[in-house]
C-alpha cells in the first residue's frame, strides 16, 4: 500500500530488543559516528543504532542537523550510506530522479550483497514492486494500482475499518487491560488489506502469522523473515491463479483484468506488488497508531483536548492531530533505499555514483528551520508539510487508507476506553529493531472496563 514507507527489515540494526542489553548504553551492533567529528565546544558525535538511541533517537538527529546533515556511516549490517537529515535536503533527495530505487545502481561489495532489500524478495522474485524500481515501469505499475486508493474508493472503505476496529475492541473491552499492539494495532491494518486485496477470510490469519514474522525485526528464528516470505509468495501465486478464473471486486482481480487487458502485467510483477502492497500496507499503520497512542498518552493536556474535541461531534483537531503524530513521532524512521546513479551534491557532501542515500524522514520533520517548537507535541498545528509519508513520485500511495484507519483507531479508542493509561513505566517499554521503521513492541495500557457491543451499537456507529 505504501509506495514510499516499507521495508523495514532492510537493514540488521541489533538483536532482539527486549532482550537487556550487555552494556547500558551499547547495543552490539552499535555504531560509533566517527565520519564527523565534534567540533570544538559542542557534544561529542553521538553514537547511532545503539539500544539508547532506538528509545529516542532525536538527540541524535537533532546533532546531525547542526554538525553532519548529510553524514556517511557505517550500518550494523557493514553497508555504508549517506544519512540525510535537514528537512530541505531530505525534501531534495526524495524528489531527485539522480537517486534511483532500482538496487541494480548499488555499487555493493561482496559484503553488502543481499543485505539492502527484504531478507527473501530476492531469492522469492519479489523484487519488481514499487519500493524497488523507477520510470517508466514505476508510473505504469502505480497508474495501475492507484485505483485502489482513489477518495471514493477509500470512503466506500471506512464502514469496514470501523466495523473492524470495533471488532477488535471488543476482544479485550471487559478486561480493563490489553497489549494494544498485539490485539488490536497489529491485525487491524492486516485484515483490512486483506479484504482490499481479496484475501479470503478463511486464509487471512495465515498472512497474520507470516506478517507477524516479519515484524519481529530479529526476534524470531533465524531465517523466520524469509521463508514467510518465501510462504507469502507460494499463496500469492495460488491466488492469482484462483482469481484469474473467479475474479471479484478486489485489487487483486482488478491488476489481472488489467494485464489482461494490454497493460503487460506479468505475474511475477502481480505477485510482488500484492507481496509490497501487504508487507508495506500494515506495518506503517501498526506503528502510526501505536506511536499515536503512545504519544496521546504521554501528553495529556493534548489528549484531553483531542477527547474535548470528538466529545463535541467535532472532527478537524482529529484531522490536524493525526498529521502531527505523523510528523512528531512518525511510523517511518528512514525512507526507503535510494542509490545515486551518477556523481551528485546534496547538502554540501559529494556523493558518488552507486553510493546508497538514506533520508531520515524523523530528522527532517523536527528540523527547527522547518517547524516552530518541533520538539513539541502540537496537535491543532496548521502549517504541518510534513515528509511522513514521503515525497515526489514515490509518496506514499496508501496514505488516504492510513490516515483513515488512524483516525478510526485513535478516535474510537478513545472514545470506548475511558480512564486509558500505559500500564508500564515508559522506560521498560521497548522499540523494534529495524533500519526502515519505527514502532513499540508492545503498549501495556489499562482502563475502565467497559462492554461488547451489540448489533443496534454497531449498525449506530457506521
């Protein structure tokens, strides 16, 4: 669904993080910043990927931006890559057709090899989606799945979003406690793309499991992400064979009427845009609506104000406030991988034909030249352009979809969970590994409880 956010096992950042590290501040796999160093007077470089900077990175970004907006560094996984980090240059880099998706343009070593995709697309022939390929076939494959996100099409959606998010809540209601990221951030957005790309419901809880492997950013068995990969694409390919000859009002059937229709859709490229529009559709909203709720409830007068506002039948602070939890503590760490196909300048730093360019999409959108007060939670901010869902020809094409199941998510949690609260000391919560996204591994909360509803509540609430 998201052309530009995705991928976030696309790098091997660090171990399974609910694990303590060995030193309090130094993860294995950290990095040490040694491309730049501190100037006199100011603080030391910071280090990256370390188990304190996954908690908070923005001190970090925040020294980037003054000190070494475009830096080159070493990634845990030993690829090197220029981080870009001021929100003019993020803004740039996102747009320049010199910085190419296809990864053919990675001038990689032997080392680097394999290690800047999704662990599995290659070997699965899942690599000719929207996250790893430019013009002309970019345009022809986002022409052809941009009718899946048209505002019509979303709208006619947002009975069943609300009809699952519902349903989800009434899973763990009368409890009085839940793990909002295992029973309710997580499957919503899984089970709403399945329905979108016509997934039966008897084999939605297979891609629940697959996708749940793949989230785990190293938590799981070795080789777990790829052979769910390699799972995912066995179904897919059973599937597009099942819809060619019963198709229905689903994305899926409607990319094969298109191939059969002129439009040079081969099954490898149907398979890995379903695989891209899945894999890249769910995990965005799994952390917007976690980190949103989290940030809700670390800032309760904006809370307070948000309820105020839904209380009165009103929608535009839910509106803005989305976009702001976007912007302040966005699902999206790093925009995908980008590779220079020719010698360029970018921020003042020459880069070189074949290096890879990562834009640090949380620097950018707290980049005080940019944004007022950035480091604040504001949720009635106006002048809010943010890059959370990207820029230029790879902007996120699943955003409308995304910002509905927020708004939905957040308004009706708050709406059915009164009294919510974290359950955990902030401290003990911990981040998923992983390069590309950033999300809770867990969201502990409590609240009065509260019933299921009936039938009249629902039909009531659509």
């Amino acid at each position: 669904m998201n052309d530009h956010p995705a991928d976030s096992r696309s790098d091997h950042p660090a171990p399974d993080a609910s694990a303590p590290p060995a030193c309090p501040h130094s993860a294995p796999g950290a990095v040490a910043d040694e491309a730049a160093p501190a100037t006199p007077g100011s603080a030391p470089a910071p280090e990256l990927f370390t188990w304190e900077f996954a908690t908070d990175p923005y001190p970090a970004y925040a020294w980037l931006r003054e000190h070494s907006p475009v830096h080159r560094t070493a990634l845990p996984s030993g690829v090197e890559a220029w981080l870009v980090t001021r929100y003019g240059d993020a803004r740039q880099a996102l747009a320049d057709v010199r910085l190419s998706k296809n990864p053919a343009h990675h001038a990689e070593s032997p080392h680097a090899k394999g290690k800047t995709g999704i662990p599995g697309e290659r070997k699965a022939d899942l690599m000719t989606h929207l996250l790893n390929i430019d013009p002309p076939d970019h345009t022809r494959l986002r022409r052809l799945v941009s009718k899946a996100f048209t505002p019509r099409r979303v709208a006619e959606f947002a009975p069943r979003v609300q009809e699952l998010t519902d349903r989800l809540i009434d899973g763990f209601v009368e409890k009085g406690e839940a793990d909002l990221i295992h029973d309710f951030a997580f499957p919503l957005p899984i089970y709403a793309i399945c329905d979108l790309l016509g997934v039966p419901p008897e084999d939605q809880d297979d891609f629940r499991d697959w996708a749940g492997m793949m989230i785990r950013h190293g938590g799981g068995p070795r080789g777990g992400v790829a052979r769910s990969v390699k799972k995912m694409r066995g179904y897919l390919a059973e599937l597009i064979h099942r819809k060619r000859e019963n198709p229905g009002d689903d994305l899926i059937s409607g990319l094969i009427r298109a191939s059969d229709h002129g439009e040079h859709l081969t099954e490898n490229e149907a398979a890995a845009m379903a695989f891209i529009l899945l894999f890249a559709g769910f995990e965005t909203t799994v952390n917007l609506i976690g980190n949103g709720t989290y940030a809700l409830l670390r800032h309760p007068a904006q809370r307070a104000r948000l309820e105020a506002s839904l209380a009165a039948g009103e929608s535009g602070l839910l509106a803005t406030g989305v976009e702001e939890l976007l912007r302040f503590d966005g699902p999206v760490e790093l925009a995908t991988w980008r590779y220079a196909t020719e010698a360029l300048t970018l921020g003042g730093q020459e880069i070189a034909a074949g290096d890879p360019v990562l834009v640090v999409l949380a620097a950018a959108d707290r980049d005080p030249e940019r944004f007022a007060a950035p480091d604040t939670l504001d949720l009635a901010r106006s002048d809010n352009q943010h890059l959370g869902y990207g820029h230029g020809i790879h902007y996120c094409l699943g955003a409308p979809l995304a910002r509905l199941e927020g708004q939905a998510a957040l308004a009706t949690l708050l709406r059915r969970l009164p009294g919510l609260r974290l359950a955990a000391e902030p401290a003990d919560l911990r981040w998923r590994g992983g390069l590309i996204m950033r999300g809770l591994r867990t969201l502990p909360v409590e609240f009065a409880p509260g019933h299921r509803l009936t039938k009249r509540d629902t039909l009531s609430t659509l």
